[in-house]
C-alpha cells in the first residue's frame, strides 16, 4: 500500500496491485486508477514542465479538462502518442508514461530559465520580441522558441493501429452520465425510445463517483448507482458507452462521438481497433456535461500541490488517495468546505480553510470548529513558497478592500475553488446563444438552434438533487418530443451539498502586482498581468486578448482560463463581462486523435484505386504505373535493366518505326443519344456537328461559360442521333455534370439522353506504321483501306468475333486505331492483338511515351498545356471554333475585351539551345535575363521531354504574345544557371501529317 | 453533416449524397450575343453570397443525379426548402413562413 492511499477507500480495485513506470520509475498502482491518482497515491504531484516558462508543474484536475499533468505514452513503434492527460489515462501492467517539456530531467531543468526571461516572453511576445532583425527570425529565434516551447513531441513513425468508424440513430442522445444524464435516461428509457447515454469516464455517475455520503430514495450514491446502471442496461432500448467523448456537435442533431477501446488495456486483441468515431444522429439530444471548477487567480497558483478542492475531493473519495498531509483550503464558494470536511474525516490536517467572502453559512463555521479547522474568513492569498512541491500559503486579511498582512501557513496541498463553469462547449458548436447570469457570473445556455435539452449544472442548477430532478424532466422532454409518453421519476436526496459562492479577478495582494505570477491559462502559461498587458495595448475585444496572449488556445481550449481570462480583461477595459464577449468553442471537445478522425480511410482505403480491364496484364509484364485521378495507369514497360529514360525511348522508337499498343481505357467515355442530340451538342462544344456524317469523327472542344477550354477529346458520330464522345481521363465526371446541368436546367425541352460509357468499354490503342497490318484479319464488317476508312473514322463492327466501335484516329501522329470493345473483352482482345503483333515487334507503351508522341505533334494535355485561363486561340486550335454557329457554351466570352487583348499567353514550342538540356515543366521564362530581381515572367513551360525521334529535347510552353516571337530567344532562370531556349511552331515532328496516311 | 431533402426523390438524406451548383435563378440568357459586356460579366461573375436566406443550386449526385433548387440560411446552414428546377422561386411570405 503506498504512502497516500487510503485502505478500502474509493471505488478502485485495492485487491489487484497495477505496476507502471514513470519517467522510467516502476510505480505501484491499483486497478482502477489514472496515471494521477496512481502518482498522487505515491505521493508524486510534480508530473510535467509547463509550454513556455517550465515551471514544474502538477495536476490541478481529475478530468479531462486537466492542463497540466500532460504526458507522453508510448507502446513501441509508432505508438507513442504526446500531450495525453494523466487525469484521463488508465493505468495498466507494463504502462510506460513519461513527462514533457523537461530537459535534462523532471526536477531540474535547464529551460526553466524563461521562468526568468519572463519579461521576455511576456504577451504578445512573438509580435515584439522576436521582430528584429528580420532575417534572426528563420535562424535564431524560431528554432530556439521551437526548442524551448511547445507541447510534447510528435510521434515520428507512421501510426499503425487500426481505427473504426460508425454510423448510429437515436431518439434521445444523452450526453455525461452524472446525476442529470442518468435521471434523463432512466426516463427516456423507460419510455420506450432509443436511448445512447454517453461518458468520457471509465465508469459512470459523474458527481455520485465523488460523493457516496448523498443520500438517493433511500440508497446511498453508489448502490443508488449501480441499481440504475443495471436498470439501464437491462434495457434493450438503452446504449450506454463509457470512455466515448462527445467531441462535436454539428447540424441536425449530429454528436461525433470519439470512443478509445484499447488504450487502458494491457494486452490488446490483434486487429481490435484502437478507437472509434461514431456519427450518431439523434431526434434530441440531452447535454448534461455538469461544470468544471475554475482557478482562483493569485501569484504562484501553479506550483505543484495547487489543485481544485473538487479534484482533491474526487481523488479521495472515488480513488482512495489522499493529496496530502497538510492542506490548506482557499475558496470563494461553499464547494471547498465539503472537501475540507471529507479531507478531515480522512486523517488529513487541515491547516485552515481560507475563504475570500466575510459571510460564511453558521452551519459550516460549526462544523468546521467540530473538526478543529481554522477558519479565516475574508481572507485573501498573496502568495505561495515551494520549488517542485507547494511547502506553504501566505493569506491575509482582506478589511474595506484593505489588504492585512500575509501570515505563512504550512501546507503540503492547497486546494482552490474559484466557482463552477457551467460546461457549455458543446451546446456553443450549435451557436446556440449564451445568456450573461451577473448574479452567479457566469454564462448560460440561451437561445438554442437545434432539438436539444440542457440539464443540471450545465444550466446553472447546483447540487445534486437540481441534478435529478432538472435530468429527469429533460429526459421526459425529449421522449416526449421523440413521440413517446413518459413518467417522471421522483428522486428525494438527503445529505445533498448545496451552496453558492462569488467569483473573483486576481485576488487582492499586498505584493507587487508586476512581479505577480498568477496563472490563467496554465498550459499556455498566461498570468493575469499578460491580460492587463494587452488591453493596456489596445486590445479590447477578447478575441483580439486571447490571439495576443495566447490565453484558451491551448490543447484544453480553455476550460479553465476563458472565464478568468474574461473577467480580468473586462475589468481592465472597464466593461461588463459580455460587451467584452466569450470566445468561440469549436470542436473538438477534447484533444481527438487523427487516427480517429481518418477511420478506414487510410493506405490503400484511403481512396479507392480504379482499374482498367487490362490492368492485370501490365502488372503480369512489370508495368510500372503511375496515378492519373483516380485510374493506375501503366506509365511504360521496362525491361530488365532499363530505367525510365531508356523505356521510353525505345518504346517510342519502336511505335514510330512499326507498332505500339496503348491501353487507352481510362478515357472518359460518354454516349450522347436522342434526337436531339445534334442540337445538343452544337450547343455544348465550339464545333459545328451538323454536317459531320455519320461514320466520321470530329476533335470536340469544350469552354467553360467563360470561354476557356475544360476539356476535349475525339467525338464519333455513330448515326443521326447518336455520338460517341470521349473526354481527358481526369475530366470524364466533371464533363458529364456540366452536359446534365445544361440539359437539365437550361435545355430541358432537348431529347437528349447522356450516359456514362467510360467503364462499359476497354480500349486499346494501336499506332505505328504496321497498325492497320495487324488489325486487317481481326476485323469484320468493315473495309479499313484509306479509301473506306479514312483518318477520323468510326465503324460499329466486329474485332476478333468481339463487336466493337472500331476508330481510326491518332494521339501519336502515325497510322492509328482505337478499339473500344465491352470492356469483359478487353484483355481477350489485347492478348491476341499483342500475340499477332509478334510478327511487327508490336511494343507495348505506357503513359510517358503516350505523353512523348503526342508532344512531338504538338497536341494538348488539357489541364497540363491549359491551366483554366487558355482560350482555344492562345492554345493554338482556333480552328477548332465553329465560326457560323449561332450560340454555344462560352461563345460570348471569346468576345470579352480580355479574351481579345494583344499579349496574351500562347501556346509555342521552345528548343533549348543545347539539344541535351531537358527543361523543367513549371518553369518561368523571362525575356531579359540580366533584368533585376524579381524578374518580369512572362510564360512557362508546360511540357518538356526528351523526343528519341529527333534526337533531343522537346517543350511546350505558354507565353506572351508566344505567336509572334518566333525564332526569338527566351531564358529560363534556373536556380544554377539560366537556360535559353528557342520558340518554335508547336508541331516538332511531320509537320505536313503524312504519316497519319501510311 | 447536413440533411438535404431531394424534392424528385422526395426523401430527406445525408449531405454525402449531394454536390453543391451554385446560386439558384440565373437563367442562361437567351442570346448571350446580344448583351453587352457588362451585361454579360454580370451573368458570369456577380453574385449574391448572401447572409441569411440564400437561393441555391444542389444536385443529388449520388442518387437520382438531378439539379434542384433549396432556400438556405447562410447563418444558421438551415434549409427552408427545396424545389424542383425550373419552378419559381418561393414568395417572401413563403420563406417567412417556413421560417417558423
Ligand atoms: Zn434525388
């Protein structure tokens, strides 16, 4: 048994001993205990270095609201997660904790130097201090104020656990389990309807886990607790879910849920998944998150030892842990006094309750006198003494705003309580309004925009009999409003502690305010003097104080600094608190793991990979692939020895020079059909359609509205009222939206049907001289001699028995061949054709070379030679512009005087002067390169590769008034050297297409 | 995750299924060649972004793929309504009365 455990005491597990290290110290725990109440047990407070001062640091909590007992955990690789709060964390055989922000070691620490600099790091110091000179900033100050700030240390390795994700409907959510959620369960329970209670403890009851003297209908707390979580268990309506935060609440009653699953356990199942996002959708939603305690602001608040009387209380009565000897006991609200009673009933000293009000309840003062506790009322704390461990408290008497003087008080645990901060964070995520309480001073639920219910401390109402009766009718309430009748339970409560209390800015001191270091926000380490400091500086809205001293912007949100923070800063700028304002709370509640977020979407589910039919193939053959969208395309097809340079080059020789063979599936397919279907597509593509007959194709070109190309691709007329039209491989899903938005919205009188054929059909692309050798036995049903078939034909007929819609088109500038068969075909038919192909060499490309021939004919890449500012005349294909047509999708914005101005980017090619020299696609050109920095770009390159065919490099680029530079010389600033390059017609290789006829 | 309700498939679904398309009510012109070049930037570019009721476009992508118009709340992300294209835009009245 350690030093400050109390035998039998609390609701852990004394029976079974846990064993963990601490900063590689073996600790003795039990079950049932945090990290806290464990090191608290052996006597331990110092538990972490603060972010920015490295004052030592202990917990002020026993929740999750904790700022400062923050640590790092780590079960081997990849699994060390930072900034996990020992109030929270489990302990378990074999836990292995660290603390943070400690260097070299816990008890000394060289960084605790700030704690000296403080004038340096005083707020808004990364404005002031660190300004000048400028270029200290990158080399000096960042990496410096990196190393010494800051919270834990990342995880460095991939995270390999697993973390699910569901889906959940309710009638009534009930978030917190304490008195309020409980009575609201039990009512919405026993109505019948679908009920989720939520809990981010390991156990439920809240409060009644604190308090077992409360008496409930004749039970005490907890057999009164254990026969309702049976009740509710026996329930099949009834979910209840413990270690499940609540973290968001979004529209339409939508609660993020975050559950943790295996972090408290000491062996974890294979493949169990670390924690879990459940996304439930309630009818109604019941908050009942209680109020969390908030600080009393006074020099040296933080020294470990400090903590909140309610924490004091809760690791006495729930663990069986005393967090002292000797403790002392400061408070502005009746709370304290019952910890202070429960800490004497259990063998602690209780040197003398302080309390900062002149008029205290009679009944307390006697029972304090009965337990031989000083009381000093309308007393105030100037100061505390102590290195790693509080030793003592000066108090004074506070007379007519008079401050006494200080008189020490030894103490090994001083306990505060500054009042209770209705939790209202997840009831601000629906902006739900706030209404300022003056009386109580503190904010309250207002307004609300969503079907949800607040009940117990949350809306103000202490104690715990408010608690159960106000959670019994909120739970009625929403049964009721879900469509179920209900009962109100009754719930009568002996030994209930009720009471009140005043809130306070700093505490009144007799010491020099500007050497005070009375924390606000602990974890961000911001003093009350900060807050003044800014307001003194101009700022007056509080939005405005936090981002200058950082006040709430921790990983606790806030919990306990906004309302000190607030009322500091409305004093200072002379106005009620609310015309100050509260800052916004956001999600998530408490600090959430990516992992959690991310759910299955991660590695090979983080989205989905689309395959062609004859994907499989190219994997056979050692294809490498690269990611085009969504698709894996076969980039090229090394072989043994070959890098990606020679591949391609002999892949290109090879096309050129007899027979290449592309899988071209990807190709967004989409079938315009209908009689309407002419008119339809005169309308969306610059093209004139009309007279194109049916058998022939056309090259379609898409604009925007605002008359700059999205897409093209090779559109077959296959009859009167039917087209085959393919899009760029990216742009498939988006061409079809905007085909069905104009036909749908603007043009619904067409008779047009649009599908989408882009999976239907497998397509293989065969170019080279021998291309129309090799198909000729395959096909039926159609003469392929140039005659019959000539370039920019299309034929329904029959390849190798399969029917298919046979083109004869080229992206490569040889002879060429698309075939499109039902895609179940297509890798039937590739084998053959590759088989047959034997006797040609036929070769097999990917992607790259693809993106080499057609560079070298100077056809676009939308999307790579466009950006979305590139009309079809700066792209070079103005011919592709129907000049007769009356209307047709951005028409009117090649009118716009912008789209017409002189200078505008054109598309050109550019030779670099050293046929060797590869450009970079990116890259700026500029005209002058001896101009001064920053240079004037005027273009880029949009294309570059190396061309086997001509023997050197290649490039496409966009630039000012491109077409008129012809021959002219341009640069390329480099970070080594300038490059110069020559600008050409954008056709590199036969110029006159004779080719295409072989 | 907002709920949309799709009036061609007449059921309330998750936001998942939908793609946002824009302001609502603004019709292609006839003759785009006849308007000026104000006019013309107008139909292109100017628009609302309204705070509070706001006419706007979604089509229901991932269901029965058709484009409707809904009545939004920029402030508060609530739908007053949905309805079908190419049926007039709710009367103020209306939207006051769906307000409540
Ligand atoms: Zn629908």
């Amino acid at each position: 048994m350690t030093a400050f455990r109390i035998p039998g005491k609390g609701r852990v597990n004394h029976d079974t001993a846990v064993r963990f290290r601490f900063d590689g110290k073996s600790y003795g725990g039990v079950e049932g205990d945090t990290v806290a109440s464990a090191l608290l047990a052996n006597g331990v407070h110092l538990m972490g270095r603060s972010f920015k001062y490295h004052r030592p640091r202990g917990p002020v909590t026993a929740g999750s609201e904790e700022p400062n007992a923050l640590i790092g955990t780590s079960r081997g690789k990849g699994r060390f997660e930072p900034n996990t709060r020992a109030t929270v964390q489990e302990i378990y055989d074999g836990l292995k904790a660290e603390s943070q922000n400690k260097w070299p070691s816990l008890n000394f620490d060289i960084g605790a130097v700030n704690d000296r600099l403080y004038m340096l790091f005083s707020a808004g110091f990364y404005y002031k201090t660190f300004m000048w000179p400028k270029s200290f900033w990158d080399r000096v100050y960042e990496p410096v104020i990196r190393a010494a700030a800051g919270l834990g240390v990342s995880p460095s390795e991939p995270d390999p656990d697993s973390y699910a994700s569901r889906y959940l409907h309710c009638d009534v959510l009930i978030v917190g389990a304490g008195p309020a959620g409980l009575a609201a369960a039990l009512t919405a329970g026993r109505s019948g309807s679908d009920v989720v209670i939520v809990d981010e403890h390991t156990e439920m009851g809240g409060t009644l886990l604190s308090e077992d003297q409360v008496q409930i209908a004749g039970q005490s707390a907890w057999d009164w607790l254990s026969a309702t979580l049976d009740e509710l268990k026996g329930m099949n309506n009834v979910r209840l879910m413990t270690r499940t935060t609540a973290i968001g609440y979004y529209h339409q009653n939508m609660v993020a849920l975050s559950q943790k699953l295996t972090d408290h356990l000491a062996a974890v199942p294979g493949n169990a998944p670390r924690e879990r996002m459940w996304r439930v959708r309630a009818n109604q939603v019941v908050l009942a998150q209680g109020a969390i305690e908030r600080p009393l602001v006074f020099d040296g608040n933080d020294r470990p030892g400090v903590m909140f009387a309610g924490a004091a209380q809760t690791y006495l009565n729930r663990y069986g842990v005393k967090v002292g000897e000797r403790a002392v006991i400061v408070t502005s609200h009746d709370s304290a006094w019952y910890c202070a009673f429960d800490l004497a009933d259990a063998g602690v000293a209780v040197a003398a309750i302080a309390d900062t009000r002149d008029e205290i309840a009679p009944e307390f003062a006697q029972m304090a006198a009965d337990k031989g506790i000083e009381v000093l009322k309308g007393h105030t704390v100037s100061s505390t003494t102590g290195r790693l461990r509080v030793k003592s408290v000066l108090v004074n008497p506070v007379r007519n705003g008079k401050v006494g003087a200080s008189r020490t008080i030894d103490c090994d645990a001083l306990l505060m309580c500054g009042g209770w901060t209705p939790s209202l964070h997840l009831f601000s995520h629906t902006k739900g309004s706030l209404n300022w309480d003056s009386e109580a001073e503190v904010f309250l639920p207002g307004d609300k925009t969503e079907a949800c219910h607040i009940a117990g401390a949350g809306r103000g109402l202490w104690g715990i009999a408010r608690a159960l009766e106000d959670g019994a009718n909120a739970g009625s309430e929403a049964a009721i409003a879900a469509g179920y009748a209900t009962e109100v339970g009754l719930y009568p409560v002996e030994a209930d502690r009720t009471g009140g209390g005043v809130t306070h800015k700093e505490l009144p001191s007799d010491r020099d305010a500007g050497k005070a270091k009375a924390f606000i926000d602990f974890q961000n380490d911001v003093t009350a003097k900060d807050i003044r400091l800014a307001v003194r500086e101009g700022m007056r809205s509080i939005e405005h104080v936090k981002r200058y001293t950082t006040n709430g912007m921790a990983t606790d949100q806030g919990k306990l600094s906004n309302m000190n923070g607030l009322t500091i800063a409305a004093d200072a700028v002379g106005k009620e608190a609310p015309k100050v304002g509260l800052t916004t709370f956001r999600p998530p509640y408490t600090p959430t793991s990516f992992g959690t977020f991310a759910g299955y979407h991660k590695d090979a589910h983080f989205e989905l990979t689309r395959k062609t039919p004859i994907d499989g193939w190219a994997e056979e053959n050692e294809a490498a692939f690269e990611p085009v969208s969504l698709w894996r395309r076969a980039w090229y097809f090394p072989l043994s020895g070959e890098d990606m340079h020679r591949a391609v080059a002999r892949e290109c020789k090879a096309t050129r020079q007899s027979l290449g063979m592309f899988d071209a599936s990807t190709l967004g397919k989409i079938e315009v059909s209908g009689p309407d279907a002419v008119e339809f597509m005169n309308r969306m593509y610059t093209n004139p359609w009309t007279k194109l007959a049916a058998g022939r194709c056309r090259y379609g070109l898409l604009l925007g509205e605002d008359g700059y190309i999205r897409d093209d691709g090779v559109i077959g007329r296959l009859s009167q009222d039917k087209f085959h039209v393919t899009t760029t491989t990216g742009g498939a899903a988006r061409v079809l939206n905007m085909m069905e938005d104009y036909l749908q919205t603007e043009w619904p009188d067409l008779k047009v049907w649009l599908t989408s054929t882009t999976e239907q059909w497998a397509t293989i692309a065969l170019n080279g001289p021998n291309a129309r050798k090799l198909i000729e036995p395959f096909v039926e049903g159609q003469d392929l001699s140039e005659e019959a078939f000539p370039h920019m034909s299309v034929s329904e007929c029959k390849v190798a028995g399969i029917p298919a819609r046979l083109f004869r088109i080229s992206f490569t500038g040889e002879l060429g061949f698309e075939i499109n068969v039902p895609a179940r075909y297509g890798r039937e038919l590739w084998e053959k054709l590759y088989e047959a192909g034997q006797q040609y060499d036929v070769c097999p490309y990917g992607t790259e070379t693809m993106h080499v021939l057609r560079a070298e004919k100077g056809y676009i890449i939308v999307g790579q030679d466009t950006d979305g500012t590139v009309t079809p005349d700066d792209a070079g294909i103005g011919w592709a512009v129907g000049k007769k047509k009356p209307d047709f999708v951005g028409m009117r914005s090649l009118k716009r005087p912008d789209l017409v101005a002189e200078g505008r980017k054109q598309l050109v090619g550019l030779l670099t002067d050293d046929p060797k020299t590869l450009l970079e696609e990116g890259a700026q050109i500029v005209a002058d390169p001896k101009q001064p920095i920053p240079m004037k770009m005027i273009g880029h390159v949009t294309s570059s590769y190396w061309s086997e065919a001509l023997g050197r490099t290649i490039a496409l680029a966009v630039v000012e008034g491109g077409r008129s530079r012809m021959g002219e010389s341009l640069h390329i600033p480099m970070p080594d050297r300038v490059l110069s390059a020559k600008v050409t017609e954008t056709v590199f290789y036969d110029p006159e297409g004779e080719r295409l006829k072989a | 995750m907002l709920l949309i309700h799709c009036p061609y498939c007449d059921e309330t679904l998750p936001e998942l299924e939908f793609a946002y398309a824009g302001e609502a009510h603004i019709d292609r012109p006839e003759d785009p060649s006849a308007m000026t070049d104000e006019e013309w930037r107008d139909f292109l570019f100017i628009r609302n972004n309204k705070r509070g009721t706001h006419f706007e476009r979604w089509r229901h992508i991932n269901g029965c793929a058709r484009f409707f118009n809904a009545v939004r709340d920029t402030v508060s992300d609530k739908f007053l309504t949905t309805y079908k294209a190419g049926t007039p835009r709710p009367s103020d009245a209306e939207l006051e009365e769906l307000g409540k």
